[in-house]
C-alpha cells in the first residue's frame, strides 16, 4: 500500500478514537500515521487538537506549526492561532 494511503487510513481511525474520547490511542495512531508519511498534514492537525484538548498546548503548537511547514491548511493555521492566543493568555509566550 502506497504510504500516502495507508497514513489516510490512520487518520481515519486516529478521528475515530479522538471522537470517542480515546485520546492516547488516537495520538498512537497518528504517530502510525507520520510514521509511514511525514508530510500528512492531517496528522499532525489531528495530532495537534488531542494535544490541545489534553492541555499540552505547546506541544500541540509544535505539531501545528510542523503541519503549517508541510503546506497551506487553513485548519492546522486556526488551531495555530488559537495556541499563541491560548499561551499567550497564560503567560507562557509573549
């Protein structure tokens, strides 16, 4: 299977497990995922929103960014946003 695909089909069900609250098996699944395909920007944006919602907010900024490098993700660009406004509420960031 091409490597493109099968990072898709982690993706898929990494969403699947971030759904159900399964956070720690849906950031395994998206580890799968770049694992396979570096560049799936839908990886490391999924990745970044579990991230988020477990409160590691600079971690998730840091795969939101490494999205952003990939290519243009209007998703992965929002979330960015809302991390610096996030960290920079907490004093965190200037």
């Amino acid at each position: 299977m091409d490597p493109e695909d099968l990072a898709d089909e982690y993706v898929r069900k990494a969403d699947t497990l971030a759904a159900a609250k399964r956070t720690e098996e849906a950031l395994g699944v998206y580890d799968l995922a770049v694992g396979v395909y570096p560049d799936c920007t839908e990886a490391w944006t999924g990745k970044a929103n579990v991230l988020r919602l477990q409160g590691k907010r600079r971690e998730a900024l840091e795969c939101a960014e490494r999205a952003l490098e990939i290519g243009l993700s209007p998703v992965a660009e929002t979330l960015r946003d809302i991390l610096v406004d996030e960290l920079r509420r907490e004093g965190a960031i200037r």
